[in-house]
C-alpha cells in the first residue's frame, strides 16, 4: 500500500477476551510510561503533507474536486485509493483552505461521480475508464462515508448480488492459494467479508453465526503455530506479515477477537526486526506499518517481552525514516520518488502512540479502533482456536 489516506500457549495470558476498555485507555497501559520527546523529524512530516498533495497525487483537471492517485508515478491520473485517502488526510489536517476550492457543491458532484462507479446489477464497483480493472472498493466505500453519503444500492464483497452470503468467504478461508503465499491479500479480501457478515449477525441474521465461525476458524488455520504468522516458513516474509496484519487487524482491532500463538507472534517480531530481517526483505513501507500494528497488538494481548517489543517498535520508527526524504517528502520504497505516503504516516502514528511520544503531530490510528465496542455479538475464540460468536449483555454502542 502506498500513499495516505491491518491464545497462545499456557504461559501467556491473553485479556482480549474480556471486556475492552476504550482504545485511549488500553494503549496508556500498555505504552512507555514515561514520555517521550518527539524526534522532529516526525513533527516536520505534516507540514509537508499539503505541498507534497497538491505537486505529487492531485489530478488538477479532475471532473470533480479531490480526485488523486495513490502514488506519484501511476498509470492513470487518479484512483479510488489515492482520491479516498487525499480527502483523509485533508479532513484530518484541515487542508481545506490550502487546497481550494471545497464547498458544498464541491461535495455533491463527488458523492454524484463515485455513486455512479457502481453496477445497479451487482453492487459493485466499476471503474467507468477501464472495467477490467479491479477497483479496491472499500475505498470508495470509504470516501463516500466521510461525505456523509452511502452507495445507492446494496453493497458487499461477499457476493455479486448486493446481498451478505457466506458462500465465498467459505471458499475463499478454506484453500485460496494465496494463503500459501502468507494470504496477504486473501487475508484482506476475508477479513473484509467477515467484518461485514458480522455486521449483519448484529442487524439480525443470526443464521450466519455458523458460517461466520467455521469461516474464522479456517482462516485460523493457516496460522504456523511456530511463528505465530501467517502461511508456511516457505512463503516471503512480506507476505507473511501483510497476511497477518490483515487478520489481526480485523479480527482484533475491529471485533476483539484474541488471536491463537501470540506468545510465538511476538517472539517472531522482536527477532526479525532486531535482526534487520524486515527492512532487507523489502524496501516498501508497508513493511515496518505493518510490523509496528503488530506489535501493538502483541503489547496489548498480553503482558509478555513487553519491554523487548517496545524496543522493536523504537526500531520499526527508525525503519520508517528512512523512508523520509530529505526534500521532506514520503517515498513508499526506499530510494524512490516521494510523495505522500500513508504508510509512513499510519505506522510513525503508532509508534509515537505506544512510545508515547509528548506531542506528537501524527495520530495513532489504532486509538480509535473499535475492539469489538458496540457488537451485540462478539466474536471470540475458545480452546485456543474454536471461533464462537456470543451475545453480549450489551446493547449496540454501549460497552459492557
């Protein structure tokens, strides 16, 4: 990803399974405890995320306002992710001024362009330029949302109807070959389709509760149980961590679920970024992102080599600048054109997050991650790796 805007064995006791405090609350337990000063180069990142928008990701002649591809050297002169995330990382840094030319008129033509990507026949969508290509639609899901604007119609990627069915994400846990490969991109795609069919448990279709837990589990077993990732030791290393980012980022940091062999995840991740294992397996960002929100997992799922994590997480912040260039723009892959790029945006909020970082200009994203808050029916895991979805006493939006 490039620009802008994721139970073990006995001796670890893992908390996921009972009630989460909010994530503020649980991320101040967890983290250094005594502050730290921001390194400025880090604060120097945002005042640089404007210029850097506007010269390396804006489409300036755009049908509408706000359309940008993801990275600066792309084919096509703007894109579902990199327009989505433009419109992020203005909203967040209050952009819009700088830029020009927002108003409400300016927000109703975008909501009206994106709608009309989408297929009235399937849900999905379709990029109206070039409809082989595959669109990453949650995206534009996405976009829409902070418009305060849905699709018109029925969405879900778990099927080309419109409608929430677990045939695919049954398939699709069960022997996608790119779990053989670390499932970094099945893991996504699976997660996505179980977050939404959870989501649908919640709305009333609790006929989806078996599926939903045999569909977990199979995605549980693609885990090595020696490492704690996920595919075999034979996959690359990349691919493994994307994989594991993947699940854990749904199952954990959206529903709450503990994941199985965290002792042995978080034995991995202090060896191999010790090591420099993860900076050589790859130039892309996206590398250290994904080992810092790892890590940050592992920090809050039990109490175990915490202090050897946090030292890891020092490392991952160090990974990461040397994906800051000295003009002060972002380059996805080390070496190469820079821009915006919220990988090193999304994993420096992290670390500064749990190192604790006094004032630090970069959000930690997984502050408001919703740890299984507000389900009705929570996904957990049972004997160390049966998925089960049980009723809560809590009502939507109300912790326990």
């Amino acid at each position: 990803m490039v620009f802008l805007v994721m139970c073990a064995g006995p001796a670890v006791q893992v908390k996921a399974q009972t009630p989460a405090p909010a994530g503020e609350e649980r991320i101040n337990t967890v983290r250094v405890q005594s502050p730290q000063e921001t390194p400025a180069w880090v604060n120097a990142i945002p005042d640089n995320i404007c210029r850097f928008l506007i010269e390396k990701h804006l489409c300036k002649n755009g049908e509408v306002w706000g359309l940008a591809k993801a990275a600066p050297n792309a084919r096509l002169p703007y894109d579902e992710q990199g327009s989505s995330q433009f419109l992020s990382l203005v909203r967040q840094y209050n952009l819009f001024d700088k830029v020009g030319g927002w108003n409400d008129d300016a927000r109703q033509k975008m909501i009206r362009f994106w709608q009309a990507w989408q297929d009235p026949k399937t849900g999905r969508f379709v990029d109206p330029r070039d409809p082989k290509r595959p669109v990453n639609e949650k995206y534009i899901v996405g976009l829409l949302a902070m418009l305060n604007a849905k699709p018109l119609y029925p969405h879900t990627t778990t099927s080309k109807t419109g409608q929430i069915e677990p045939t695919l994400f049954l398939q699709r846990t069960k022997d996608d070959p790119d779990w053989a490969m670390g499932g970094w991109g099945v893991g996504s795609h699976t997660g996505l389709m179980a977050m939404e069919i959870l989501g649908a448990v919640n709305a009333g279709r609790e006929d989806l509760i078996p599926a939903m837990e045999k569909g977990v589990e199979q995605v549980l077993s693609h885990q090595d149980p020696k490492s704690g990732l996920w595919g075999p030791p034979s996959a690359p290393l990349a691919g493994r961590l994307g994989g594991t980012l993947k699940v854990i980022g749904r199952l954990y940091f959206n529903a709450g679920m503990a994941i199985p062999h965290t002792k042995e995840l978080a034995d991995s991740l202090i060896a191999y970024e010790m090591d420099g294992d993860f900076f050589r397996s790859s130039t892309n960002s996206c590398i250290p992102r994904n080992a810092a929100e790892m890590i940050a997992y592992c920090l809050e799922a039990s109490d175990y080599r915490r202090t050897d994590l946090l030292g890891a997480l020092a490392r991952v912040a160090e990974d990461l600048h040397a994906h800051v260039n000295p003009d002060g723009s972002l380059s996805a892959d080390r070496g190469q054109e820079g821009g915006v790029d919220s990988a090193v945006i999304y994993g420096l909020g992290i670390c500064g997050g749990y190192l604790h970082w006094q004032g630090c200009r970069l959000s930690n994203p997984l502050q408001g991650a919703r740890r299984g808050e507000g389900y009705t029916y929570r996904l957990t895991l049972q004997d160390g790796s049966k998925a089960k979805v049980l009723k809560t006493a809590a009502p939507p939006g109300k912790s326990r």
